[in-house]
RNA sequence: GGGCACGUAGAUCAGCGGAAGAUCGCUGCUUUCGCAAAGCAGAGGUCGGGGGUUCAAAUCCCCCCGUGUCCA
C-alpha cells in the first residue's frame, strides 16, 4: 500500500501528524505527541480504574449509543444478521459485520439493505477460545459494531475521509475520548481476494475498531481497482463498554451482574468463560444449530460440554439451564429473539448433557477394562494413551485419569499434542459457487424482468430477445424459473426450441437451449413452460414450507431448514434436530401437516422491505439462508409458517394435493433428512405402496392385513427349517463318526494315544466339526482326508500331549504337494489338484505313528 | 469436510492369522411350600456388508454402511 492511501484530507484539515511507532514501527496519525501507537502490546492498558470516555455505559446503552450516532448522520440501522452464516459455504459462522453482505452484495450483484448503513453484528471466534476468561479481553462471541458504505462508480456514497471523520466524531464528541489520545494505524486488510488500506484505532493501549477499506483486487502480482468499493469497519462493543467502565477486564464490563453471580460460586476465569459461552450458546442454539460432531453443531456441543465440565467438577454449581437463562434474558433487552424458546432450548441443551454423559460412562468402562488388561499384562497406560482417548472417546485426561490406578501424569502440552495429531488432515476443500458453463454477459444488455415471482401461473408468455450467446438466450422479461433455492429449473420451449436449463446470472436470467438459439436481438418470441413439471416442483416447494412449519410446530422450534431440494419426482427437506424422529412424531407431522393442506390456506407471495418483515416475523424468515437486498420475497402461508423465498409457489394450500412422507434417515448427527412427494406424485406414491403391499401379499397368500402375521410366520419356519437342517448335518456327521469308529482299519492304539485314520466325502468345514467328534476324550488323534474344490484336504486333530497336529501335517503336506499349517491342536493343509492324497493320508499317519511311539508306546502296540 | 476409534450371542465386552469365547440375561433340571439364591445342563453367532490377500481371515488390505469422538 503506498503512503498515499493513507494521507486524509480529514487528518490535515484536524492537525494530525504522522508518526512511526518507536516499537512496532508502523505508522500512525495523532493528534497527540505519541512515539508509539495506543494499542497493546506497544504501550500498556492506560483506562484501567480511569476510563477513556466521558462516562461509564453498560452493553446495551453503549450499543444504542453507537448506533443512534450512526443513525443521526444518515446510515439506516440494519437487524443482525444469523450467527451461522448459511448463506455461505466458505464458512460456518458470521465472523464478521462484513460476511452479512458478502459474497452477493461486495460482488455488486445484489444492492445492500440500505447504504450507508450500521449494524451491531454478534459474530463468533473460535480461534480465540482459549484465551476466553484469560486475556481478560477475549470472548468466543462478541458484536462487532460497523458502519458500512458501498460505493458504485455512479453511486458514491463514502470513503476513507468521511469513516474516519465519522469514527473520531463518535470518540471525541459522542464519548468524550481525549482527541489526542487516539492513534490511528496505518496496517494492510487483504482477505478474499481483495485488498486495501486500513486504519485501526487505539486508545489508552485498546486496539477500539478497524477501518478497511477495500479497494483492490489482486490479480496476479498487480492490483486492480474494484468496481465496487467497501467501507468495512468493526468496532468491538465490549471493548467500548470496557473502556468506559475501565473495570480490570471486559467481562466485568459487559456482564456485569451476571459475571458477579458466577463469581460467588467460581473463580474469575472460569466464571468467565461460563457466562461467555452461556452468550454464545444462546445465540448459536437460538440460530438454529443443533448440537452435534461436526461442522457447525461440533462448536456448539464444544461450548456446551466445556460449560458442562466446569460446573461438574464445582461443588454447588448452579444448574446450566439457569445460568443460560440468565444470559439470555439479559441478550434478550437487545435481541428479543434469543430467549423465546426458552424450554426447546433446555431440551437440546438436556439432549446434549445426557449424550455426553454416556459418552463419558462409556469411556470410563472402556478405560478402567484396559487399565486392568494392561497391569495384568506387565505394561501401564501411558500418555499417549490419554490423548488417544481424549481424540477417540472425547474423555477429558483429567476424567481419564480418575480410572486407572497408576497414571501418567497429563502432559503440560496435552491438547498441543493433540493438535499435532490432526497437523497432517488435508484441509475442508472450499469450493467456490460453481457458475457451471455460464457465459459472460456484457453488463450493457438490461436486467431481466423477473415475472414468476408474481405470476406462477402463467406459463405462455411473449418477450424480447435481449442477447443471445450460443444456445444460451435472455429476455427482457421471463416466466422461467432459474434453479435456486433447491428448487429445479423449469423446462419448457422458447419459439419453437426445447429450454433444457434456466440459471441466474447476475441481474440475467439465461435460458440454455437445446441447440444454439436461431433469435436475433430484439425478436419477440414465445415462451411456454412444461406445466406438469411446473405444477409438481410449485407443489413441491410449498409442501416444504409446509413440512417445515409442521416439523416446527411438532418438534420444537429448534427445528431449522438446513438444506433442501424440489424435484419433479420428490422432495427432500434437511432439518435440525438431536434425535431420530420417533414413529408417532412422524406421524403427527403427516396429519398435521395434511391438515393444513385440506384448511386450504391461502399463501401470500409478496415482497416487503427487511426491516419491517424481520419486525413483523422474525429471523425464522431465513430458513433457507439469509437473503441480502432491501426487499425480502416473502412467502407467507396464512397463520403457519412464513419464509423469505424465492420459488414458485402455489397460491392456497389445498393446491399441493396431499403430502406423503416417503422416507426419513439421520444423515448425519444432529440433521434428519425427510423425502417425501406431493400432488400426482404423492398419490402415484401412495399407489406404488399399495400395489407393493398387495403384490407382497399375495406372494404370500394371505389378505394385506394379515402381512405382518405372515411374515412372522414365514421368518419362524425359515429359523426352523435352518435348525432342522444343522442338526441333520450334525446327525450326518455322527453317523459318519460312528461308521468311521466302527471300522477296525481306523483305530491303532499307541500307549495313551489312539489314532483315527480314515478318507471321507467332506470338505475342509465339515473335516473340522468330524474331528471334534472324534476327539472329544483326551488322547486321540484324528487324520483326515477330504476334498474341495477338486483339491485333496488333509485334516489333523490332536488331544494327544504327544501328536503336534501341526507337525504331523508339515511331515504330510509335501506328499500331496500340499500347503498348509496350524497348531498342536488342529492343523490343515489343502493339496495341489490331482496330487496323491492317499499319500498324504499315510505320510501323516507315519508321522503321528513316530511321534505317538517316541514317546515310549506300549511295546507291541505298532503294527508293520 | 478431514483424522482417529469402534461395529463379535438379547445386553456389556474379550479374542486381533490356525477348531468362535467370558459375564449378565434366557431355557431346563436339582434344591425350595413359594420367592430370592446356589449348583448343574442347555439354547442362542451369515464376528456390520461387499471385494481382495492367504493352505487358512472375526483377525491383514481395499471399498461401502452404521456409531462415537476429535479437529476445521
């Protein structure tokens, strides 16, 4: 960045000077005599016990200060966005003011909510976690106060002048900062691809905000100036809050009396914590994540089990439902939305804390049964034992440790070596939103006229070729629906062409044909939509917001969309939620949802600005991801359940038919995927069940009720014919041990070992079980040929202490050009196909003679 | 999304290349007026599924499926 960027009119016009930090080295501007800039570690925290601002604000009235200020000069305050940033999928949380709008409105395809604007955005980091309750001035969830400007080459709204302008006015003036306290740093924000200069602001040793401003694009080695540029500020609402109070850290400051609780019963860190993680939990669960083992579920269940594990190991600690209760009813004042299901929450919460008691039981047993293999065996639980558990069966070393008797003590650097476990994971591949093939249109050709968001049903429309570019062609105005929002493309003819494929494109809606379009620019042509498809993907779409609504009422308002997908043939709905659906919630969700069919509600589509829609129905609007823009679409069925969406829907809710679920699975923890079908496709559904039963039925030979009985009936005769035919085999086997007994040739008795020799029609399995037979008394050796698969089985069984079975058939086995081996006790070896297996049988016998006799036989016991 | 661990009798688990085991539960017998209990006997296993290596696989390798857990 050259020095330039940061030279300000603003900061000549006020007097600052620029200046190099004398320990840093960065370079800053002040109005003061600084040598270094005011942000630790470059000088000390100066408002500890003499806060920097005027007077003292608690959380809420420092929010609403920051704010009003920002209103008063013309920025329009937006709601908070969603802590899970589900509208991306380059990330799981909102981590900064900045992801609200990004990728759609930073890109400039779709206008922000208002502009300027400001916004307290709670946002999550988890990469600070251990230092929460620590540094006094981490949390794993804190807001991030901005205002944000985006200016266009024909729309200029602000820059760097004015936000830094604006920022000094709100310490100086507003919060009575001394003006020649503060520093503003000049440091490089590059992330995403884009660039620019930043100024980061300090005071008294508290870095207070940042102010980017991004500018550039980077492309290669040079840079590029973006088309549009944004003022991305973030301004810490607790550290304002702490700099006013200049309490000896944050927590007292934003926590106050809730921290003080906590302190009565734990020690400042882990009081800390608790409370921090009680916030976060609240927004996370009141958001929608459902706590679980992976992606953004895994941060919630870590926060919920670190809080568990604090108040397990503390005498007298409070129960976890209060302590949230707590927090929550305190976020509440400012977001009224966190707290209003207070009781779902507690069961989550309750889901959570009992699973992870099993967990933690399960692990116990595990480790106490290892800990006694392991003394039995000479050996002792090392450390790396306790961090295979840790990373395996998630006990604590701490809990671990409790279970074996001589433990190693717990590494210093544990949960380092831990890390270094997962050093060599390849990374979660982001992939970008794929724009499959799409070309490029140039930004002179106007923007479609979207129609189906008003009209659904009209499907035969006339419009104006705009552009053409191989067989993709857009209008001036369409009713095809683009893919989006789970739900697929329309299809249908453009003149006399099939459209195979509609996408978005920007403010085009390009239809992909099935051969190079033959328009010119400026035909009018006639577009007609394939209506059997049309009406069973609207029927579709709305059946999910009716499932989703039902899933909600049924389950708990914990319930959020985390995924869907409109086909012509079924539909699917992703949702969260902590435990399989049992059979009768199903069930009620089928009735009631059907029921709402047959009310025949009618669904409003229809747009209304953000502020007022998110007022009037909350942040459940943003089922399927947060949508920017100042004008939400919103798809309200009447009394039931309200979306921002942008499908095609039908108009009453009679109109979907009927709704059958078809299949329900857990696709992974703490997510239930429902398919089901509405319309001609549920009955055709409903049809194929019942031709499937009747057909089963029949099969059968019995009336479709009587199924199950049948079933039953069949599944005991097969278990019986299976055990009438073991015991024949076992009979089979008997005779065959009986025949071979009675045999004079078979039996030669050596001293206290009798051997049995005999050839039989078996394979190897059945060689097995006869030798058992025949070597149930102590003493006996049986030799055993059989075959399989055309090749010769030789079998030796051995109860004698003087017949190794395994030596007598590596005597044997070369005989029959044999392989093979076992133990003393049993031993085989399967020969070459055609090879001798009469003189395999006698080598083995001459072998088991030798060795039986060597061990002084009774004399004239062997015969010639 | 990735790493690791796990999947064996109804339950909890052992076995980790050579003849499928333990404990509890279950059934029967003995003892008892009966129960509890004890003793004896017995039933109960496609060792998650599919491929492969091997003379031989619950055991080793690969691919699925399921579960748990850690990490992003």
């Amino acid at each position: 960045m050259e020095d330039a960027e940061y030279d300000l009119a603003f900061f000549h016009r006020a007097g600052f000077r620029r200046r190099a930090c004398t320990v840093c080295g960065a370079a800053f501007w002040t109005l003061g005599d600084h040598d270094r800039c005011q942000e630790a570690p470059c000088r000390d925290y100066g408002f500890l016990g003499r806060p920097g601002f005027a007077r003292a604000y608690e959380t809420h009235a420092m929010r609403e200060a920051y704010l009003r200020y920002f209103e008063q000069r013309g920025h329009a305050r937006v709601r908070r966005y969603p802590t899970v940033a589900r509208w991306r999928n380059d990330v799981f949380f909102t981590q900064a003011s900045i992801y609200d709008f990004q990728p759609w409105v930073t890109s400039g395809a779709i206008p922000p909510p208002a502009n300027p604007l400001t916004i307290s955005q709670p946002v999550l980091r988890f990469i600070d976690l251990e230092e929460v309750g620590r540094s006094g001035r981490h949390f794993t969830l804190f807001e991030m106060m901005a205002h944000h400007a985006f200016n266009r080459p024909d729309h200029e709204v602000y820059f760097k002048d004015r936000t830094v302008e604006l920022c000094h006015g709100l310490l100086t003036e507003e919060l009575g900062a001394d003006p020649t306290g503060i520093t503003y740093k000049e440091e490089v924000w590059e992330g995403g691809g884009n660039l620019g200069p930043s100024l980061s602001v300090g005071l008294l040793g508290l870095e207070l905000a940042t102010l980017v401003f991004m500018e550039y694009v980077r492309d290669g080695t040079s840079l590029r100036p973006m088309p549009l540029t944004v003022v991305d500020t973030g301004y810490g609402l607790e550290r304002f809050a702490w700099m006013s109070q200049g309490t000896n850290t944050a927590y007292e400051a934003v926590f106050g009396r809730e921290y003080e609780e906590l302190r009565r019963t734990f020690p400042p860190r882990e009081a800390a914590i608790l409370i921090d993680h009680a916030r976060a939990i609240n927004f996370l669960l009141t958001d929608g994540v459902v706590p679980s083992n992976s992606k953004e579920g895994y941060f919630a269940r870590l926060l919920l089990r670190r809080s568990i594990r604090i108040l397990q190991r503390t005498p007298e600690a409070p129960e976890l439902s209060a302590i949230l209760d707590a927090s929550a009813r305190e976020i509440a004042r400012a977001f009224p939305e966190v707290g209003e299901h207070r009781d779902d929450l507690h069961r989550v919460v309750a889901a959570e804390a009992e699973r992870f008691a099993e967990s933690i039981e399960r692990a116990r047993a595990m480790i106490r049964r290892y800990d006694e293999r392991t003394r039995a065996g000479g050996g002792r639980v090392t450390e790396d034992d306790l961090i295979q558990w840790y990373d395996s069966l998630g006990i604590p070393p701490d809990l671990a440790v409790e279970e074996v008797r001589d433990p190693p003590p717990i590494p210093d650097d544990f949960y380092a070596r831990v890390a270094t476990r997962h050093e060599s994971e390849r990374p979660a591949t982001e992939y970008a939103e794929v724009v499959e093939g799409l070309p490029d249109v140039p930004g002179t050709v106007p923007a479609t006229e979207v129609l189906y968001y008003l009209d659904p049903y009209t499907l035969a429309f006339e419009a104006h070729v705009v552009w053409v570019g191989g067989p993709f062609v857009a209008l001036d105005r369409t009713y095809f629906y683009p893919t989006g929002g789970g739900q697929v493309t329309d299809t249908g003819q453009l003149g006399d062409l099939a459209v195979v494929d509609v996408a978005r494109r920007g403010p085009w809606i390009l239809h992909r044909l099935e051969r190079p379009a033959p328009f010119a620019v400026g035909e009018r042509v006639r577009g007609r939509i394939d209506r059997p498809r049309r009406v069973q993907l609207m029927q579709h779409h709305t059946a999910t917001h009716l499932l989703n609504g039902a899933l909600r009422e049924v389950l708990g308002p914990h319930v959020w969309q985390a995924g869907a997908y409109k086909g012509p043939e079924a539909a699917r709905i992703d949702i969260t939620h902590y435990k399989p659906l049992s059979r009768d919630e199903l069930r009620r969700v089928e009735r009631r949802v059907n029921e709402i069919v047959r009310e025949d509600r009618p669904v409003k589509s229809y747009f209304e600005g953000r502020s007022a829609a998110e007022r009037r129905f909350g942040f459940t609007l943003y089922q399927g991801g947060a949508v920017p823009g100042k004008e939400l679409r919103i798809v309200e069925v009447e009394g039931f359940d309200v979306e921002a969406c942008g499908g095609t829907h039908c108009t009453h809710t009679s109109e979907v038919g009927a709704i059958a679920i078809s299949d329900v699975e857990r696709i992974q923890d703490g997510i239930v995927r429902l398919t089901y079908s509405s319309g001609e496709r549920a009955l055709d559904l409903r049809d194929e069940h019942e031709e499937i039963l009747k057909e089963a039925a029949r099969r059968l030979g019995v009336p479709v009720p009587q199924l199950p009985d049948g079933i039953d009936r069949l599944l005991g005769e097969i278990e019986e014919s299976r055990q009438r035919a073991r015991a024949r085999r076992k009979e089979d086997l008997g005779a065959t041990a009986a025949r071979l007994l009675s045999d004079p040739t078979v039996a030669e008795t050596l001293g206290a070992t009798t051997l049995l020799t005999g050839q039989v029609d078996l394979g190897r399995a059945e060689l097995m079980e006869l030798s058992r037979l025949l070597t149930k008394a102590p003493g006996r050796v049986a030799i055993l040929a059989g075959e399989e698969d055309g090749r010769g089985v030789l079998f030796v069984g051995s109860t004698s202490p003087q017949v190794a079975a395994n030596e007598v058939v590596r005597a044997a086995a070369p005989a029959f050009d044999g392989k093979g081996g076992g133990n003393p006790a049993a031993a085989t070896a399967v020969g070459e196909p055609g090879a001798p297996l009469a003189h395999a049988l006698r080598a083995a016998r001459e072998s088991a003679r030798r060795a039986a006799g060597a061990d002084g036989g009774a004399p004239g016991a062997a015969r010639p």
